[in-house]
C-alpha cells in the first residue's frame, strides 16, 4: 500500500480571496533540506469557502484533494529513473479566483516552502481547471512546467491562448464530451487556438464520451495512463529551465 503524505489543514492570510489551504507534504520533508516539485491543485465552483473548519473540508470532495484525504495518492512517482514526491498545495478561494488570486497562493508557498523552481504544476477542475489555463496564459506561465486542466469552465480568449503557446506550457486537457455543465467546446477552443500558435509541444487532450462534468475522477486516478503515464507522471517529465 502506498505510504501516506502528511496531511494538514492550515489557516493562513494567503491573499484577499483565499481563506485557507491544505498542505500535503512528503514524509521526508522535515528531515532533508531537499527541495521538492510543487502541485497547486485548484477545486471547483461548489467548493467556495472562507477556510473555515466547517468550508475548508469542501475542498476535499474531489480529484486529487479527496485521494490525499482518502491516502489513494502514492507517496512517489518515478519518472526516467528519478523517484519524486510533491508538495500538494490546495487552496479555497472564497469567490471565483482570478489569475492575481492564484498568484498570491503561489508567491505565498515559494516564500515558505522548499519548491523545486523548475518544477512547479498547476492544475484544477471545473473553475479551477479555467483559472489553470488562464493563469498558464498570464505574465506568470513561465514560470510553469507543466498544466492539466480538467473540465475548466473558462471560454478561450484568443490573446490568453497564444501567450500560453508563447509560455511554452505543456498541457494535458480532460473533459467529457456529454459534460453539461462545462461544455467541451471550451477545451476544444482552447486546443484549437493554442496549437494554432505553434507551441513547442501540441496540446495532450483526453475526451471520453460520457461521465457528464465529473473528468476529474478518472484523470486524477493514478492507475489512469496514457502512452505509459498517469498525469503526475506525464507532469514530472517537464522541467522549467
């Protein structure tokens, strides 16, 4: 069975719109001086909460929060020869987030926090997943290695979809193509004009045919893969040099 990650639930003035996180640290962390890659998990629209001990605990409905809480997530990933851990970041954001409010959670875990700068991650579901995209197509993108939105609710803005080609942002995309509350037209409108601006790497994208808003269940699973990799392992290939 896999090893545990530590889980906390921590209340801290991150930024205006944020009322607290969960930190989800590997076992070794407070023993090495290592520095570790960064996963910032963004949730969804029914999980808005002002950190409290009664609306932090939302956040742990779903994807990758619900499997820290539920310990289904492995403690490591081996990816060419290399074993990581991460350090699970998630945040609750009391109203929909914009890119600045993100940006607060990530200025606050790189000042506290030992993160490996090359390897930072971002990824969300439903409103999560769109800030995902539009934080990758933000001023701030380059400063990531990698982004897996998962039915983002965010419809394609030209200009945020070339600069995140421009960003040089690896992407694997999850939506469902019968999800009703998030049309999948919004991912595909984000591929189609990403990789019309030649990106280094075309855009990953997974649609499976049925499972309504829910993609994130399946994506976030660690026995999912594609071409060998589940999406931590397809993260951890990429390094922000």
């Amino acid at each position: 069975s896999p090893v545990t990650y530590n889980q906390v639930g921590v209340h801290a003035f991150v930024g205006k719109d944020v009322g607290g996180f969960y930190e989800a640290l590997p076992p070794s962390y407070d023993s090495t001086n290592d520095k570790y890659p960064l996963l910032l998990f963004l949730h969804g629209g029914g999980e808005l909460g002002d950190g409290s001990d009664t609306s932090l605990p939302l956040i742990l409905k779903n994807s990758v929060t619900k499997r820290l809480d539920q310990k289904t997530l492995p403690l490591k990933f081996t990816v060419n020869d290399h074993d990581f851990s991460f350090i699970v970041i998630s945040p609750q954001f009391k109203e929909w987030p914009k890119v600045e409010d993100v940006h607060d959670v990530m200025d606050y875990v790189l000042k506290r926090y030992r993160v490996d700068s090359s390897r930072i991650y971002l990824s969300g579901l439903s409103m999560g997943g769109g800030v995902t995209w539009e934080y990758a197509g933000s001023k701030y993108g380059k400063q990531l290695a990698a982004i897996v939105p998962i039915c983002g609710a965010s419809w394609a803005d030209t200009a945020v979809a070339t600069q995140i080609a421009k960003n040089d942002v690896p992407v694997w995309a999850f939506h469902n193509e019968d999800d009703a509350a998030v049309t999948v037209n919004s991912t595909k409108r984000y591929v189609r004009l990403i990789n019309a601006a030649h990106p280094q790497a075309p855009v990953r994208v997974t649609y499976w045919p049925t499972g309504g808003h829910d993609a994130w269940t399946k994506a976030s699973d660690p026995e999912y893969r594609e071409d060998g990799k589940n999406m931590y392992e397809w993260m951890l290939q990429f390094i922000r040099e």
